[in-house]
C-alpha cells in the first residue's frame, strides 16, 4: 500500500444488535479499556514471538461407548472446524466485555526512529507510517484494504505473516506492518505522489469470519490460488451490516514521542503491554456486548 498522503476520518462502527452497556467518553472509554491491561509485563525467556494461531482446546480421554437400551453400543464424534466458521456456543458467557481497539499510528523521521504523529497531519511524498493496534480481549483481526471503487480486498490475515494466523491476545500489541520484517522497506508504508482515496476496514471478532480463510486454510488458498485473497459478496455485506451503532472514543494529543523499548519488545516477542505503559493515541469501543466491532480509517493521499 503506497499512499501519499494520510488522514484518518475515523468512521467508528460496531455490531448493531446486542444488549447495550452504558455509554462512556473520554477518560471512561479510556480506563474501561486499559483496566484488563496486567500491573506487570509478564515475564517471558523467548526472544521470538509466537505464531497468531488460536489455542487448542486441550486433549481428553475418548469415552467409552455408552450402551444403548437395546445392549447395544453407540458413539459420537464431531468434526474440526475447518476455520472458516465458528462453532456455536449455547452457554451464555458472564461478564464479556465489550470490544475495544487502540491505535498508534508512526512515522518514520530522518534517524529511522518510530515517533508518534497526530493522525490528522498531512503527510507528504516519501513520509513513511506504520500503525500499532492493541485489543481489550482476545480474538480475532482481520483487515481490509477498498480502493475508491474497487472491491475490498484483505489484507491480514496474510499468507506469509503469522503462518496466516490472526489471533491476537489481549493487550499484545500487533504492528502493521511489522517493525522486525527483514527489509526496512518493508517495516512502513510509504507514501508516493498517486492520488486517490484508500479505506481500511479492522474488524475485530470473538470468533473467526464464516468463508474467509485463516492459518492453513489461508496457506492452502495462496498455493491454489490468487493471493491476497478477495472477499465475497455475503462476507462484504455482513462487515458492512455491522456499521450501525457508532463507537465510543478516546484520544490523545500527546504526539512526537518515540516508540518506546517496552513498546517495541511487547510487539516482537508479543508480550502483554502493562497498566504504566504508554496508552493507544485513539481508543475505540463497542456500545454494546456483540461479537463484532468495525473500525474504518479513510487513507486519503493528495
């Protein structure tokens, strides 16, 4: 994605159906967020991150056949979820947060350091970005990049990123792109001189998006097919049937920063960011308890 200019027009969207919670701005929307964060950053020996891959339920022992009135034996089974539909669940959970989403956006000064930068800034050719996303909870993230007229096309999960993983755990901070991506060129997006207006989609779920393909599923599309891979119709409608209800947001002003060592480690080795870390610049929430908040970033380049 090669942009030359970038203004976040925040269209801040979520599922539209649920039992809504009360509604908080500012330093509400702000401490109902952060208040899940960890005291401390837990402690890890692994100087790698893992894969975004969703946990495994755990393994049980088979049962034994239960007999049948008629003395006979009978068993049941049931099939893996392939990862392209959720299983549903008919226990109601307690206590579910609603959704939330934290974003950083950075810019690259001369000295190749990553400082925060108000998003409502013009940026000009050669200006090079990069965003920091944080969650309240676990789940899963998808994003979508629609070009004017074009049709939506996904961006992460990504076949060659998290072995197309795209779990992310609460409060492990997730970089688009990636600070450790091998070539520098490929740790920011860099803006050009062609214009025209970009809009990104982050829809974050409890469970995976019916039809789109993540982890093998998406390795296996990519090896047959055409990647990235292009959202369908009905995929497209349901993302956008849940733009009804606005968000609730924080943000803040203090820009001109530099990413800090915490941040960065969080990131790479994907550790929790703690309650005395720095804070997201913009804090979005859902208004209610569903399983779908849509975030929309207008990416317009002069």
């Amino acid at each position: 994605m090669r942009l030359s200019a970038i203004l976040f027009g925040l269209v801040l969207m979520c599922a539209a159906l649920g039992v809504a919670a009360p509604l908080q701005d500012g330093d509400d929307v702000r401490g109902a967020f952060l208040t899940s964060r960890p005291k401390e950053k837990p402690a890890s020996s692994s100087t790698t991150r893992p894969p975004r891959k969703r946990p495994r339920p755990a393994a049980t022992a088979a049962k034994s056949p239960e007999k049948t009135n008629a003395g006979s034996t009978s068993s049941t089974s049931s099939k893996g979820s392939t990862g392209t539909t959720a299983k549903t669940n008919d226990a109601k959970p307690v206590n579910v947060p609603r959704l939330g989403i934290g974003l950083t956006l950075f810019s690259r000064d001369s000295n190749g350091l990553a400082l925060r930068v108000d998003p409502n800034r013009e940026f000009r050719k050669g200006d090079r970005v990069r965003i920091l996303l944080e969650t309240n909870t676990d789940g899963y993230l998808y994003i979508f990049n629609k070009t004017n007229d074009d049709p939506p096309v996904m961006i992460y999960p990504d076949a060659e990123i998290d072995e197309g993983g795209n779990y992310l755990q609460a409060h492990v901070p997730f970089e688009i792109p990636a600070a450790d991506a091998p070539d520098e060129r490929l740790r920011w997006f860099a803006f050009d001189e062609k214009t025209g207006t970009e809009k990104v989609f982050f829809v974050f779920t409890r469970e995976p998006l019916k039809d789109v393909p993540i982890e093998d599923d998406l390795l296996a599309f990519c090896r047959n097919n055409k990647c990235p891979f292009a959202v369908g119709t009905e995929v497209w409608q349901f993302v956008q049937s849940q733009m009804q209800e606005p968000l609730k947001t924080a943000r803040n002003d203090k820009f001109g920063g530099a990413q800090t060592a915490s941040e960065h480690t969080a990131t790479t080795r994907g550790l929790g960011l703690a309650k005395d870390d720095p804070q997201p610049s913009l804090i979005m929430m859902a208004s209610s308890t569903k399983p779908t908040l849509v975030a929309t970033i207008d990416l317009i380049h002069k």
